[in-house]
C-alpha cells in the first residue's frame, strides 16, 4: 500500500502575504465607512502619483532635476521613519509582538515581514514615487542601469527603515506614552502644512530653488536617498561617485535588516515589565510626593484640588492632551508663521485666544461617568461656582502665560513692540469671554466624549450638541468682547495713540469681570441640571 506524498508547506513569506491580504480584506467588510476610506486612500494616492510622475517628466533636462528628487526621496525616508512613531497602529497586522508564541526564526520572519510589508498603499505610492525620480534623472546607458538598481533600493530602504524602527519600539508605541506620541502627529501635521507654505511661497520667488541646492547635495550622500544621487552621478560619468552611493544605500539597508532582526530576537526572548514582579519595590513611587510638588504651587481647598485634577487630566488623559496640543501648537503656528511671511499683525493672537477658549467648552465631558464623584460633591450654586471658578483657573493658568509669550514672540518678528498693550488686553478679553461662555456651554449642551475611539470626539447622536457649544461659544464670547473692539477702532480713529496702553489693563479688568459674570449665570444651571449633565456626558 503506498501513501500519498506530504503536500509541500507553503514557505513562511507567503503565508504572511497572505495573511496580510486576508486581514486587510476581513477589515473592510467591517463597515462601509472603512471601504470608502480605502477607496477614497487609493484614488487620492493615485492622482498624487500622477501628478507627481508628470512633474519628474517635465524637469527631465531641467536644472530642478538634479535637485528636487534628491530631496523627495529624503523626504520620503522621513515620512517613513516618523510614521510608525506617530501612528502607531497604522499597521496593527505586521505588530511582531503578536508573534512571540510562534516558533519561527529570526532570519525567514524578517524576510517574510518584509516582503508582506511591501503590500499597501503606502509601498506602491513608494514605488511610484522612486520610479518617477529615476526618470527624471536617467541619462544614459549607465544612469539606466545605476536607476534600475536605485528604485528597489529607495523601496526596500523606507521600508526597512520604518520596520526597524517600529520593532525597536514596539514596548513604547503600545504603551500610555507610545499613544501619547500619537497625540503630537496632529502637530507634526499641522507644522508639516506651514512648513511647505512657507517653503513653497520661498521657492516661488526667482532663483528660490538655489537655496535648497546645498541640502540636496548633503541628502545626496545620505541613505536611501543617496541611491536617487547615484543616478545624476552615473548620467555625468561619475562612475565611482555612482558606485559609493549605491553601497551607501545597500549598506544602510544590510545594517538595518540586522538592527530588524536583533530587536525581533529581543522582543521575543525578553521579559517584559508585566511578567516581572516589583518585589523589590524599587519600581514604586510615591505619589504624595508629585502631589506635594504640585499642591504647593496650587491654593489650597476645593480650588487647589480641581485645579490638580484638571492639570492632570491635561497630562496623562489623552483625549485631553490631543485637545490641549492641537490648541497650543495651531495657536502659534498660525500666527508665527504669518508674521515670518511679513503678513502679519500682533492681533493674529486673537486667533491663539479662540482656540485656547475651546478647551473651556464641555468642562463635564472629559470626566465621563465618573463626573457622578464631581456632582456628588455639588449641592448647592456656591458649590457649582467653585467647580467652575477651579476649573477655569487651571485653564487660564496655562493660556494666559502662553498668550503673553506668544505675543512676545509675534512682536519680536514683526518689531512691533509698542503695539503690545492694545493687541495683548485684546487678546486676554476674547480669552476671558471664551471661559465665561465656555462654562455657560457646558452647563446647557455638555456631551460625551467616547474614549475607546482615537477618532471620535463626540459620542453617536451628540454631534448637533458639540456643534451648538462650539459656534454658541466662539459667537457669544465675540460679541462679549464688542466693547474692546471698539475702543481701540475709537482709540486709533481719534489719534489717540498714547492711550492704546490703557487697553492691557483694561482688557484684563473687563475679561476677569466677564469670566465672574459667566461663572455666576453658569452656576445655578449646573446645579440644578446635574443628573443631565451625568446622563449626558456618560453616553461614550
């Protein structure tokens, strides 16, 4: 009787191909809304692709041709190696820490990982990308064959180098502080945008493209983009210059398959901090200490203890952090990079101020269900006043500092110095509004926000609620702060400069009158409507 032969097993680098398909076509069938924006990825992705493949077409022969695809392909390194520390669950379905029960061996598990790896929009836009600078730069027999060679190797260096960096990680990016990085990628982007505004208004101006000539021949002699150099080198006849950056690129990419593969051999054989017990004790640490530390710098009582408990839930609750990061870094940004371009005024600050007094709105929604601890402590309009009046102390805490700051730093550019008091009392005055109407929104429209979503703000059927605090917030405190507006058109009107300094002072009187009188409307309501306030903000 003979018996059939085994069936040969699938080698290890398909089976994670496939597994890399089946769990990205399984995620789509989860919801409509996740196969739209796939959809929607592949044909932005697209039409990115083709409008930068025309562009490397049009500089072939160009002066820009030696320069710009230098610098994307730096730029794509970039990208590559910042991705997996600010999204770190863009790509849950490679997370080699799901593979330690598995017996597998360092060296097929990183081919295998690499090679599912390069399955994605984000390789084949890659690989667009690569192609389109080899056009633009291949001259000749020998920048055809150097680009041939530079192409997979612009690809499989982003690519390594992002895994590198993801497996190297891995403990961190899966932990509180590894999401607490995901919160700084909304800032990452926000500086990304006015950094190419800034850029692309600079180079449009005549022989703007010269400034970028020397970074582009220090990135030229840097992996993977050294392999993009090599190509120019090659179409000019620089055949060993050629030849080194390609071994500088081939080399980078061997030293961080091995860095890959040592850090795999690590987090599969390591211990981590949950299966090591803390009998020593060492790992302890005292939390009446950081508490002293920071209840000396605060008043004592009720006041002191919220104003501690908002500051921290700024610090460790990370929908609070992303709120309180986009507020500061847009706050800035916006009007520190006006001022850099010679468009600005020192009254952009005013701007810093709106987004400030949003983190006042919905003051009950980041306690969630346990705001039943706060509501318990509130029986009374005395008690809700100075819930309030704490919580919008530790906010002012923080903006107030920062808008002065930022006013030195806009008049420090601009070299407007003695326009400081006008547009500073104006900006404290919007400042103050915001807390006074914020507090006011959150007694009438809080809402919750959900906490097992790093993308939802507002819980499902609450969104008309967030959008009435919102608009009901920044219209309110605008008309609040009428008076100010004009005193300083009368001011300036009447030629009376030398009372615009009077504004500091009385921007700060009139915003601290408004933030008591919008303490005070807001108290009683927040009294009387605390089980809807409970019910409200418990719905995430």
């Amino acid at each position: 009787m003979t018996t059939a032969p085994a069936a040969a097993a699938p080698s290890l680098t398909s089976v994670f191909v496939g597994l890399k398909l089946s769990l990205l076509k399984n995620g789509l069938k989860q919801s409509g809304g996740r196969i739209a924006a796939y959809v929607t990825s592949i044909v932005v992705a697209a039409i990115f692709a083709a409008v930068m493949t025309l562009a490397f077409l049009a500089m072939r022969g160009h002066h820009a041709a030696t320069v710009v695809p230098v610098l994307v392909a730096g730029v794509l390194a970039l990208a590559w190696t910042v991705m997996p520390l600010f999204v770190p669950s863009g790509d849950e379905t490679l997370d080699p820490s799901r593979l330690v029960m598995l017996p597998l061996r360092p060296r097929p598990l990183v081919r295998a990982l690499l090679v599912a790896s390069l399955v994605g929009i984000g390789p084949g836009l890659t690989l667009i990308l690569a192609v389109g600078t080899a056009l633009a730069l291949a001259r000749g027999a020998a920048g055809i064959v150097v680009a041939v060679l530079a192409v997979p190797l612009l690809l499989v260096g982003c690519v390594t180098l992002s895994r590198a960096v993801a497996a190297a990680n891995v403990r961190l990016l899966t932990s509180r502080k590894g999401r607490d990085l995901a919160v700084l990628s909304g800032l990452l982007i926000a500086v990304g945008i006015q950094l190419v505004n800034f850029g692309a208004q600079r180079l449009s101006q005549v022989g703007g493209l010269k400034a970028l000539e020397p970074a582009a021949e220090v990135i030229g002699w840097l992996p993977p983009a050294s392999a993009v150099s090599a190509i120019t080198a090659a179409g000019d006849g620089d055949y060993a210059v050629a030849a080194a950056k390609l071994l500088i690129t081939a080399a980078a990419v061997a030293g961080l398959l091995m860095w890959w593969q040592n850090s795999l051999v690590k987090l599969m054989t390591a211990p981590d901090g949950s299966t090591i017990g803390a009998s020593d004790g060492a790992g302890a640490k005292d939390g009446s200490a950081s508490s002293g530390r920071l209840g000396r710098l605060l008043p004592g009582g009720r006041t002191g203890a919220v104003m501690e408990r908002s500051l921290r839930y700024v610090w460790r609750d990370p929908k609070t952090k992303a709120g309180w990061v986009t507020s500061l870094a847009m706050g800035a940004i916006v009007p520190l990079f006006n001022a850099l371009q010679g468009v600005g005024s020192l009254y952009f600050a005013c701007f810093a101020s709106g987004m400030f007094g949003l983190q006042m709105l919905n003051q009950f929604g980041q306690d969630t269900s346990a705001f039943w601890m706060v509501a318990q402590t509130i029986s009374t309009p005395a008690d809700a006043y100075a819930e309030l009046r704490a919580r919008a102390l530790a906010m002012l805490a923080i903006t107030v500092p920062y808008t002065v700051l930022l006013m030195a730093a806009m008049a420090a550019v601009l070299g407007t110095w003695s326009g400081i008091p006008e547009a500073l009392g104006l900006a404290l005055a919007l400042l103050c509004a915001m807390v006074a109407t914020g507090a006011v929104a959150s007694a009438l429209f809080p809402y919750s926000i959900p906490q097992d979503s790093a993308y939802k703000n507002v819980a499902p059927g609450q969104a008309g609620l967030a959008w009435m605090s919102i608009f009901g917030g920044m219209v309110s405190a605008a008309v609040l702060c009428a008076p100010m507006i004009v005193a300083v058109v009368v001011l300036h009107l009447t030629d009376s400069e030398s009372a615009l300094w009077l504004l500091l002072p009385g921007g700060a009187l009139y915003g601290a009158l408004l933030v008591w009188g919008g303490l005070k409307a807001a108290a009683p309501r927040v009294s009387k409507r605390l089980p809807e306030i409970l019910a409200a903000v418990s719905k995430g």
